[in-house]
C-alpha cells in the first residue's frame, strides 16, 4: 500500500515538471505574438556595371516607410543609411549574401556573386585620390583629386547614390556613421573610377555644462611662473616626439583573444595596447555599432566559446600608429534547443 501511494507521488511530481515549462512556454508565445510588430513587404535589388572586385555595387529597396535602415554586405562590413539605397565595392571575389534590416525587426537578403576584376591594361585610366581612412559624423572631411589630366570629377561618398560634389578637392560632411565606400569618376568616363574606403565614427557625446552659467567646465592646473632660464628654455622650439606605434595583431590572432573572452580568460583591458588606449573604439558586430567594451561584455556573456559557430574578424588600423580605429566583427551563435524552439 506504502509503495503505491509512493509511485503516485513520484508519478505527480514528473507530471508538474512537464506542465510547468509547457505553460512557461505557451505565456512566452503569447507575450511575442502580442508584441510583434509586422513589416510590410519588401525586396532589395543588387545592380552593378561589371560585379568585379573593386567595382561599386548598388543596393536599392522599395521599403516605403521606415525609422532605421541597417545594411550588411556579407564581408563583414555593412552601414547605417537614411535612404532606401546604398554602395559598395567588395575586396575579394566569391559569392556573397547582403541584407538589409528594417527598424531592427524585419530583415530581407540578395545574393550576389563576385568575379576577380581583370587586368587593367593601361593604368593611367585609373583615377586615384586623396581619402582619409576615419572620420566622425558632424565634421567636415576634405578630399582632394591626384589624376594627371583630370577636367571633370563626380563624387559619390556613400551616404547616397546621387552625386554629392563636382570640385576636384571638395568638402563632404558625413551624417550617419559606417563604412563607407567614396568614388570619383574622371572626365565622365566610368573606366576613369577611383574607390576608396572611409570609417565614420559616431560623434562624440556633449561635454557636462557649469549648470550655474551654462558653460562648459575647464579646469586648469596651477604652474609656477617660469623663471630666465626656463622662459629661455621654453623660447626653443621642442623636437616632436616619436610616433608610438601599437603592437601588430592580426585578425586572426584578434579573434583568438576575443575567444579567450568568452572563456572568461581575458577582459578588455587585455585589448588596450592594441587600441592605443582608447577601448571606445567603435565595433560593429553583426551590423550593429557598439564600443568596444560593450563587445568584450556580448563575449563574456557567452561564457565559452563552445556556445560560438562562426567567428570573422576584420580590423581597421592607423597607417602612422598602427592602432585600431574600428573593427568588424561577424558572429554566430550555436543554436540550442530553447532557441530552436522559439
């Protein structure tokens, strides 16, 4: 008698812990179909000349309303823009597949194949200009032509496909951070193309404000007053000091680090030499921009990297220091079964 009331006991408790997560799982349904909010229907288009590296592609959708558009190219780069189109030119032959995410719920994709551009054979028709390799949003950035014979210039500096400037050094001042991909065509003549490639950084968050007079705080250090000796010593004009550069780190040997995150073997600060101090170096994972210690937390949170199914690195360096200005980052996540289910 003992025994059978026991197995009824046991037999109860395997049934709630059966009904419990079922009931936890149709609440969690619930709450998201409640929540979802649906997209309208859209397609994006790949148009392009010749679909050969270094050649500009075109991105076009008919997306008719919209608050945020999020484009990723497949190679591990992508841009922020604020119209239905964007460019870009791709590095390495192979097949490729671009997306484009609406107001960060509603993503559509196009696959598109590039073929290694042919040999140019007579590189006096290729344009080349000045291009800056980092800029931020807000600021003016200066450009400046170095073609031998050039009368006529178009410039396109990749927050539209329209052209932006008709100067041979023109000015453009960016509005949405990214990289983003700058042409120039030569004497209307689309074989006389330069591309080349900047990094936008956000702009900077505003400086705290005196709230007693509404001006910015300064705060200066006392220093004594310089004697003869010392005015003379200040009068000489000081050698400038020597360019410091970062230790080099390949994407390869990144990523090893950024996987010893997610083991909980490295932090951030492990990473500061290599960004020359300044760990709010913009990161873009998966298309989404973030400094780069918010990164190494995404990572931490992984707790291992076993939970990681595909990782790809592509680092943005100063040509002077070496250091890392901006990075791109692509990561998969092994499913498991919560997230199979949901």
């Amino acid at each position: 008698m003992n025994r059978h009331i026991l197995n009824s006991r046991v037999d109860d408790r395997a049934i709630l812990t059966m009904i419990i997560p079922a009931v936890l799982s149709l609440l969690i349904m619930a709450w998201r179909f409640t929540n979802h909010t649906s997209c309208s229907p859209f397609t994006i288009t790949a148009r392009a000349n010749r679909y050969y590296t270094g050649e500009v592609v075109r991105f076009e959708s008919n997306i008719a309303s919209f608050n945020t558009l999020r484009w990723n190219f497949g190679d591990n780069q992508g841009n922020d823009t604020k119209i239905t189109s964007a460019v870009h030119s791709y590095d390495e032959p192979g097949e490729y597949t671009a997306s484009l995410t609406v107001n960060d719920e509603c993503t559509e994709y196009v696959r598109i194949v590039i073929i290694p551009a042919p040999h140019v054979e007579n590189p006096r028709m290729a344009a080349t200009f000045i291009c800056p390799q980092s800029a931020e949003v807000g600021k003016p950035v200066q450009f400046s032509d170095t073609t031998g014979g050039a009368r006529q210039w178009e410039w396109r500096f990749g927050e539209t496909a329209t052209v932006d400037a008709t100067a041979k050094d023109p000015k453009y001042t960016y509005t949405t951070p990214g990289l983003k991909t700058v042409t120039v065509v030569i004497n209307n003549d689309e074989r006389q193309m330069g591309i080349g490639k900047i990094y936008v950084n956000p702009a900077p968050a505003p400086r705290r404000k005196d709230r007693a007079n509404d001006r910015p705080i300064i705060v200066m250090q006392n220093r004594p007053a310089a004697g003869p000796a010392q005015a003379q010593q200040d009068s000489v004009k000081k050698e400038e000091p020597p360019v410091v550069k970062a230790p080099e780190i390949s994407d390869a040997g990144f990523e090893v680090l950024l996987r010893a995150v997610a083991n909980k073997q490295k932090t951030a600060d492990h990473f500061s030499p290599y960004f020359c101090g300044n760990l709010n170096v913009q990161a873009n994972l998966n298309g989404q921009m973030m400094p780069f210690t918010e990164l190494c937390n995404k990572f931490s949170s992984l707790k291992s990297e076993k939970k990681i199914k595909k990782l790809t690195i592509q680092l943005v360096k100063n040509e002077k220091t070496n250091c890392i200005i901006a990075l791109f980052v692509n990561l998969k996540e092994k499913e498991g079964l919560f997230n199979k289910i949901f």
